[in-house]
C-alpha cells in the first residue's frame, strides 16, 4: 500500500524490517529495484548487498534472472558499460530464447548509441513471440519498440495489451504511438472513443484536438478545447492550445480572452513563451510580446532558440511601435546603461525591478548606483566611488532600452555562443 501511494521512505521502511526473509525472494527485489532508483550511493550499494545475499541462497532460475537485470541496471546506471555486457552475456547464455533478455540486451545497445543492434535484437525477440508468450514479455518489448521511437512496431503491441474500453496506460500508450507513427486516422478513432466513454479528461483530449488542427478542422479542434476547459478551466496547456485555435481562426476576440488572463510567465516552458509572446505580437501588443520574449531569452540564455526567436520577434513588429517602446534617451526603469570609468573600461547594467537580479549586471532601482544614473543622459558625468580621500568618476557613454541592448547581444553573440547553428549572422 505504501509503495503505491509513493511513499518511498515507509516502504522502504516495512521492507527493510521484514529481513532477513530469503524464503521471499520478492521482498529483496523490490527493495533492491527502490534503492536502485533513489540516486544514492549508499542505497546503491545496499542493494547490491541485497542481491548478492540473495544470489547466494541458491534461488530459482527465475529470481536469478531477476538479480542479474537489476545488477545490469545498476552497472548501466553507473555506465559500467564493460560489467553491464558482460551480465548480460551471462543471461543470454543462461537462456538464450528469452524475450525479456532480448529486450535488455537491446536496452543496453541503445543507450550506447547501438541503434542497429538495438533493432536487431528486438526484432528477433519479435520473431519468437508466440500465442504463449506472457503479457509482461510483449510490454517489455513494446517499451523498447517505443523508447527507439519505433512507433509502429510499439503500436502493434500496445494493440494486443491495450482494452480499447478503458481509460489504461496501456490504450494511453497505444494512442501516442498512433499519434506518433503519424497514422491520424486511428488515433482520432481511438481518442474519440474514449472522449465518448470517460468524457473530456487530460492527454486524450489535447491529442484529439491537435489531431484535428492538423487536418484543418479548426471548428471540431475548438470544440474539444471548449469541452475540455468547461471541466478543466485553468490547464494553462489547453487554453493555449485554444488560443492558437482561435489565432488560425482569425478570432480575435478569442485571443483576447486568453491574453486578458493572468499568465504565470515564470512557469512557461521556452516553446510556450514562445507561443504566448507571438499571440501579443500579433494583437499589437509589443510591450508585452517584447517583454515575455526578454524573459524567455533571459532564463533559457543556453537555448539558441530563445535568441532566434527574440531577434526575430524584435525585428518583426512594425517600426512605428517599436519605436514608441524602444526609442529612449533617459536612464529610467527598464534601460541599459553602459559607464565609462577613468581607465576608459566599458561596463553595462541594465536597471530593472526584479527578485532574481543578476548581480552586479542588473541593478534595483533604489540601488545607489541605479540611484546616481536615473534621469541622466548620454555624456552625462557621475560619481562612481568617493571617500574622503578621492572621487572616481565616470561618464555615461549609452542609453537604451534594455530590449535593444538584449537584441544587439544575442546579435552580437550567437556565432560564439552556437558555433555552426544557422540563424543570425553577424555581419562585420
């Protein structure tokens, strides 16, 4: 009951009180396989301890097998890839017409980056299934299929396991292998059915109305969302995915009532700033498209898409409105400022209120230096330092917004940041 409830700590206390028990084999195998997966490396070693003892009580070839998986996983965890062969050599040997071994030896391959051993061992694991052949052989299988994006191989088992009935993992699994295999019929078919049977409920209907975006059903894609958001009114994902229903629509209004509701922009992913950032530029809202955009830039800086996308955004609203957002000549909130200091050294800060300050690159505006620059302009002299002693001084050598210094970085930096990625040049 724990486990299932996910309460690692008690279950891992009620097995590890049940010991010494070897007459259940059961019980060091999963206590094994949950110390495996805490990512420790005291549990890590407990569990091998764990599997030697039990390794060493003579068990059935069955518990063998299962000791040796989980050493495997162990090894492949630790990309001990040489141990992990050789465990694995050992099982084939020891049963060389297992499927579930197969499956392993394939796992093992992939992850070395062995895509045609991997293939080939499945496929052969493929020639030996039979009517008798158990239901957890045929999801091993259909597992791997799937981890190798193999999404037809995956699908035709998931068709064997799946009760095209019920709301299962394994009928969830089989839609996304349609999905994926790009075979739309059948998934629209299956994803239908269950939104007949169980009603409007997550993944189903997201999958049925993107499905339906890609055959340019745009009435039906906006009637799945609508029914959906009636049960589920705040899943960021489905509004969005609305919103971008109604923007292929040309529904205005629709858009405006996404955009009209708060958005959490600190919890989007980069592909959804993306999305809501052009959603405002397209309603000519270029305050806020720039500033969603800025922000995705700022906290995915390693992403060269976050940089494509802002340049471009930056360069794709009209001239007029950009330049009544950009056009500064005052150091005020939301400005670059670059300082000269009496050495001649060049420094920027942008002042901008914000929790997460990039010190001392961004300053508060109540910083005294932020303080010392507010109002000026370009030429301006200030007061960098002074003590009884000296006064070190410096001269504001540029004012701009900070979406224009932003833009002119990225610009600036790409080449050097994504060596060999195409999308912006930076011409000398």
């Amino acid at each position: 009951m724990a486990h299932e409830q996910g309460d690692i700590p008690r279950t891992l206390q009620l097995l590890r009180g049940a010991l010494p028990c070897l007459e259940q084999p059961n019980i060091y195998l999963l206590l094994a396989s949950i110390l495996t997966e805490t990512g420790s490396e005291a549990d890590r070693a407990e569990a091998e301890k764990l599997l030697d003892e039990l390794l060493a009580s003579d068990p059935q070839p069955g518990v063998v097998e299962e000791v040796q998986r989980l050493k495997m996983l162990i090894a492949i965890e630790q990309e001990d890839w040489t141990t992990a062969e050789a465990i694995h050599t050992a099982m084939r040997e020891a049963d060389p017409d297992n499927i579930e071994v197969l499956v392993d030896g394939a796992r093992l391959t992939r992850l070395q980056d062995n895509r045609p051993h991997s293939i080939a061992l499945l496929s052969e694991a493929e020639r030996k299934l039979t009517t008798q052949t158990s239901l957890r052989h045929r999801h091993a299988l259909a597992v791997e299929w799937y981890a190798l994006q193999e999404y037809q191989q995956a699908a035709k088992l998931y068709e064997y396991l799946a009760n095209r009935e019920a709301n299962s993992p394994f009928t969830l699994k089989l839609l996304h292998c349609y999905f994926q295999a790009g075979d739309l019929g059948k998934a629209l078919e299956l994803g239908q059915h269950l939104l007949e049977l169980y009603g409007p409920m997550p993944t189903v209907s997201e999958m049925v109305t993107a499905i339906y975006e890609l055959v340019n059903n745009l009435p039906k894609a906006r009637q799945t969302a609508e029914l959906y958001l009636e049960r589920f009114p705040h899943d960021f994902s489905m509004r969005l995915r609305l919103a971008l229903v109604c923007l292929r629509a040309r529904d205005q209004a629709g858009i405006d009532a996404f955009l009209n509701t708060p958005i959490d922009t600190e919890e989007l992913t980069l592909e959804e700033c993306i999305h809501v950032a052009g959603l405002y530029s397209y309603r000519e809202r270029v305050t806020e498209a720039l500033n969603i955009a800025y922000e995705a830039r700022r906290r995915y800086m390693e992403d060269s898409k976050a940089h494509l996308f802002y340049v471009t955004l930056f360069f794709s609203t009209e001239h007029k409105q950009r330049q009544e957002v950009l056009n500064l000549s005052t150091v005020d909130l939301d400005t670059a400022v670059c300082i000269k200091d009496e050495t001649g050294k060049e420094e920027w800060h942008i002042i901008e209120q914000r929790k997460d300050r990039k010190a001392p690159y961004e300053l508060a505006p109540e910083h005294p230096l932020a303080a010392n620059l507010m109002h000026k302009k370009a030429g301006e002299q200030i007061v960098l330092k002074e003590s009884p002693y000296s006064t070190e001084t410096g001269v504001i050598c540029g004012v701009q917004s900070k979406f224009v210094h932003a833009m002119q970085e990225s610009m600036r930096l790409f080449e050097r940041m994504f060596p060999g990625t195409p999308g912006l040049w930076n011409v000398k």
